[in-house]
C-alpha cells in the first residue's frame, strides 16, 4: 500500500519556526536529529509501507534535496508538488501512477498510531474510506457525527464532546471518481461528498498519542514529548 505524506504548507502559524525565519516547510522542524517528516516515513516504513509519495508546496525543494538521495528503512520515496496548493485532498488527483489503495496523513502531525491496526480496521470493515478519530473533550469549531463506526456528517459546528480527525485516513483507488485532477478539495467536504453518495466511510476511534503542530507551543511540546518518549514514537 502507498503512503501520500501531506507536506506542502509553509506554517503561517507558528511565528517564531515558520519558513519565513528558518527557510524550512512546516514538517521539515526538526524534532531531536532529525526532522518531523523524517520521523514520519520511518513509522511508517515499520508498518510496512515501502513507497512514500510526498506531496510537496511550499518551499518543496528544501525537502526533495534532503530526502531524494534518502535511504530510509529501504522506503522508496517520491516527491508530487502542487502548484497551487490543493487542499487535503485535491493533492491526490495529481498524484502520478496512484493505482492501489493508499494511506494518506498530514506532515505536521506527532502520533504513536498504529498503522496496522488501522488498515486491518478499514480492510475487515470494507470502508471506501476510513478516517483515524479521537474522542476529546475541548470547545472546537469541528464535530464529526457517527452511527457506529460510519460516519455521516463532518462538519464545521462547534462542540465540547466530538469525534476530532486525526489527519490521517486509509482510501479504496474508487475515491478517485470522486475527484477532478487539479482542484481543490478539503476533507471534510470529500467526507460529506462520500457520505452523500452513500459510500462507506468509516471512523476507526483510537485513543493512540496525536497532536497536530500548528502553533509555537505546539512544536514545543512535541519537542519535549519526543524526547522524553523516543522509544514511544520510533
């Protein structure tokens, strides 16, 4: 199975690390020795994904020359720019030769998921689409509504009690009919259109370790969580 790694925003969040002081896209911070992204393809690489494509944006040839001469864990790694950029999911219709079932997540994550688990759940639950979800219990603008483990809505509500994405999600190749190659395309609206559609979309609930790195303090504490816990993450 392929793994689409989300890599092409430039970070505008985080104010003191963002591309405009340090030159370098969001997931190419560095978390210990080496950077997010790198941490990424190696977990993924454990759970067996060998062809890594990274879908690049903003300043992508900052990480085509780091990974492009890369031995990681015998992955093969390629690289798909957009120009412009595409959402989370309108990347995916101009990925070249995309012509199994594929893994897709964000490049600005932290997460101790297990990949597997994830993939025996979408292959047994035979979902067009599953989409990895925490329970949490934060006022949010965001609320992903589900009978049993379907899910029917993905909307922008706010909510103390809701289903959050984890940025991360498993697709059939059918979700390609879905798309129109070059144009832009946000989860949750590709959630719904799947939903209204009646395709099977799945929400596979882990109590698994994510954080998603938006602000300063957030690659802040991913830092210090790494370190502490190395051992948890690779």
């Amino acid at each position: 199975m392929k793994a689409i790694i989300l890599a092409g925003g430039n970070g505008s969040r985080l104010k003191r690390h963002n591309g405009e002081v340090n030159g370098l896209p969001k997931p190419m911070l560095k978390l210990g020795e080496m950077p997010l992204l790198e941490l990424i393809i190696k977990q993924l690489a454990k759970h067996g994904f060998n062809d890594i494509i990274i879908s690049t944006g903003y300043k992508s040839e900052v990480i085509e020359e780091y990974f492009k001469n890369k031995n990681i864990e015998g992955t093969k790694i390629s690289f798909s720019k957009q120009e412009p950029l595409l959402g989370t999911v309108g990347p995916i219709s101009i990925i070249p030769n995309l012509n199994e079932d594929f893994l897709v997540m964000h490049g600005d994550i932290l997460t101790d998921l297990d990949f597997s688990k994830l993939i025996n759940f979408h292959k047994q639950n035979k979902g067009i689409l599953t989409l990895a979800v925490q329970q949490l219990r934060l006022p949010h603008i965001g609320i992903i509504r589900t009978e049993n483990d379907l899910v029917k809505e993905y909307s922008e509500r706010a909510s103390k009690s809701y289903l959050d994405s984890m940025s991360i999600f498993v697709s059939k190749l059918e979700v390609l009919k879905y798309l129109k190659r070059g144009e832009f395309l946000d989860l949750d609206k590709f959630i719904n259109l799947l939903a209204e559609n009646n395709e099977r979309v799945l929400a596979y609930k882990s109590e698994d370790f994510f954080m998603d790195i938006e602000h300063d303090r957030d690659y802040e504490k991913a830092k210090e969580m790494f370190l502490i816990n190395k051992e948890k993450f690779l």
